[in-house]
C-alpha cells in the first residue's frame, strides 16, 4: 500500500488571512537611480554584500536581442544608497531570455535560467566570478523533469542544495505550481516534486525565493486571497524538511496591493526588493524597509523554538509517536509520554497542540490512531480546542510505520 504524509497543521475553525505576519514593513519607494525604466524591471537580486543588484529587464530596444526578443540581466553597482546606472554588457547575456535566479552564499558563482522559444528547458547554467570582476561564460547543469508547457521560474537556495521551480507541469493542481528538488549527496538534482496543496492552489503560485536561513519560502500567488491581481506570501519550513511548511501568510498592504506584486526578496531581514506594477502599466522595482517580529502561523499562532520546548516540556523529551504498521492502539511508554507532556502544558492556557503525521494510505487506520492520541491527552486535561488537526495528503514515502510528531504553538493574539 502506497504511505503518505498527512501534514495535521490547520485550524478546525477556518483560516482566515491575517496580519500577524512575522514583520513590518514600512519606507516603501521606488528605488533611486536609473534602475527603473520605461521598460519593465522585475526579478531583483542582491550580491550577499548587497553590493550589486541584479535585475531583469523587458521589452526593451537595448536589450541584445532587441525590444520583443528576450530579456537581460542587468546589474548595478551601489555608490552609497545609490545605484549606478545598470549595464547589461555582461557574459550572462544572450539573445534569448536570460534571468539570474540565484548566487551563491560566497558571492562567486551566480546561476541563470536560459530560456528560448524553441528549446525545451532541461537544465540551468552557472557563471563564475573572475579576477576582472566580471562573469565567465555560463555552463550547464542538467536539471531531470523540467516541464515547460508555459512559464518556468527557478530559484537556487544560495547553498546550492535545493531549487525551487515554478512551472506548469503533469501534476499542476491549477495554473504554475512550485516544486522542489534537491540534491543528494552524489550530487544528483531529483525530480522537481509538487509541494502540495498547502502551497499550491487552483490559481498560480510563482517567484519562489528561499531566506539565507533556509526556514521560509517566500512566492507570489492569486489563489490564496489577497488585495490584489497577485499577492506576495510566505510559510514557514517546518521540522528541517523540505516537504512539510505552514500554512501562507500574506506580506500585507504595505507590499501587497491591487496589481501585481512578485519576484520578493529579503535580505538580512532588514530590506527587501520585489516587483509592481501599482503605479504603472510596466512593472518597477521598489524597496521596502523590514523590522522582524515573533514568527506567526496562521490565525496568530507561533511554534515554540527548541529552547523554549527544552525549557516547558524536557530537552530529549522525544517529539515522536511511531505506531508500527498496522498498529491502531498506543503503547504504555507512548501513553505515559502524551501524558507526561499534558501535564507540562496543562496549566500553560495559550500553548495549543498541532500534529503533523506520517500514515499509511488508510483513512480508517488514520482516524484510529488520531483517536488514540486525542484520547490521552484528554486524560491528562487537555481540552479538545487546544488540538488542531485537518487532514492533508502530501508527500509520498517509503516507510510503513505511521509517525506522528506532537507540535506545540502559542497563540500570539485573539482572532
């Protein structure tokens, strides 16, 4: 019987899309220079030294391959809080479309996506830094199950261990869906995979930008609500996989508005660069000023850090209940742990319980065991208000065993 992974992470009352996302944003602006044009400019990328941004630039005569042929990259070097004016004079450059789609944490190899009307797109290329400070001619690194019915948008995680892509493939839920590969230690990308319906909607989710931390994804969507045309969201990674992320948070009404707004990055969690077209018909590159809070979940809730799980339940209390194949029923050391742990939250009001489990294929198997925890933590007192559970089927696995991770959340505010 084919496993899945069924990620127990949502409310049962309905989510609603809230404010409470993990920062504010404020100062926003065009930014200066001569970044902008009456062409459009969109795909921002800083240098890990925020020395140079790297853009891409449409419909326009000074492109290499003219006004309508393809896009460049363009950069610009920072003079104080000013960008020079931008050149596009660069070896990453074609007469097809070129786009920087990532650089790496030390600043000396940027890759590109390549892309023409008539090739199938089947790798990405990566340039490195020469002496001259200028790029070498870029190479290609095949990617295995890229498909390009439409739009193809690549990120590459600045430690080169995973990218994500948008695009429309066989298992598209909607429009372009993300997907993910990721390397292993043979160096090999894997199949892009569909990152599932907690990210993916009937809409079109693209612009996928990973933070320097690795902990949250950041994409453009318009079919998980909003203001506008497209919205910017992020969701959180959670238990380091790569599978498993909150549900999306919406930036807000400083960054989001009633046009498009895309293509975001953030840097040092201080600024961020995206795309919008709020102000003209072409889009533009805008800069906005970022102050961190607390990271809030969906609803207002945020998931207690290790130390503060070390500090209210244990340190090597143990996160997991593993029900051996077929296993409906709870064993006594698994008993004594849902219990053990009530307790230490019993008294503490505003922690709440999440589950994100790993099943067999088998709803019945699933309820039952579900059943067997809500039981016992109800033994020790815990009301069935502060357990939040709905069923989402996500990644396929190899394991029979059925794994069920407790997760503690605090409310941060009142809906």
């Amino acid at each position: 019987m084919v496993s899945r992974v069924f990620i127990l992470l949502l409310l049962i009352t309905c989510f609603k899309q809230v404010s409470g996302q993990a920062f504010e944003f404020y100062n926003l602006k065009k930014i200066g220079g001569t970044v902008n044009s009456k062409a459009e400019e969109s795909m921002p990328l800083l240098s890990p030294d925020q020395s140079k941004l790297y853009f891409v630039r449409s419909f326009y005569d000074g492109n290499l391959g003219g006004r309508y042929a393809g896009t460049d990259i363009w950069v610009s070097d920072r003079i104080g809080s000013q960008w020079k004016n931008p050149t596009n004079k660069i070896a990453l450059n074609s007469r097809d479309n070129n786009i920087a789609i990532g650089i790496h944490a030390n600043g000396k190899t940027i890759y590109t996506l390549n892309t023409s009307r008539t090739a199938k797109v089947d790798g990405i290329y990566f340039s490195k830094l020469l002496n001259n400070n200028s790029w070498s001619e870029p190479e290609f690194i095949p990617l295995p199950g890229i498909d390009n019915q439409d739009f193809v948008g690549m990120y590459v995680s600045p430690d080169y261990d995973a990218i994500f892509i948008s695009m429309r493939g066989s298992d598209t839920r909607g429009e372009e869906d993300i997907y993910i590969s990721v390397k292993n230690s043979s160096g090999v990308w894997s199949r892009p995979r569909n990152m599932g319906p907690t990210i993916n909607t009937s809409g079109f989710e693209i612009s996928p930008f990973l933070s320097a931390d690795k902990k949250r994804l950041y994409f453009s969507s318009n079919g998980h609500g909003g203001v506008g045309d497209a919205d910017i969201f992020y969701c959180e990674r959670l238990y380091n996989s790569w599978e498993t992320w909150s549900a999306p948070i919406n930036l807000g009404s400083v960054v989001n508005s009633k046009k498009f707004d895309a293509y975001f990055s953030i840097y040092n969690d201080t600024v961020a660069y995206f795309t919008s077209n709020r102000d003209q018909e072409l889009a533009d590159i805008y800069k906005v000023s970022v102050s961190s809070r607390n990271p809030l979940l969906a609803s207002g809730q945020r998931y207690l850090t290790d130390e503060e799980w070390s500090r209210m339940v244990g340190k090597n209390v143990m996160r997991k209940v593993i029900f051996k194949n077929n296993a409906k029923t709870l064993t006594s050391a698994q008993r004594e742990l849902l219990y053990y742990m009530g307790n230490k939250i019993y008294d503490q009001r505003d922690i709440g319980i999440h589950l994100v489990v790993t099943e067999e294929d088998d709803p019945e198997l699933t309820q039952a065991r579900i059943r067997e925890i809500y039981g016992e933590l109800r033994q020790a007192g815990i009301e069935g208000n502060r357990i939040k559970d709905v069923i989402k089927k996500d990644v396929i696995r190899s394991s029979t065993d059925g794994v069920i991770e407790v997760m503690l959340y605090r409310s941060e505010f009142q809906n």
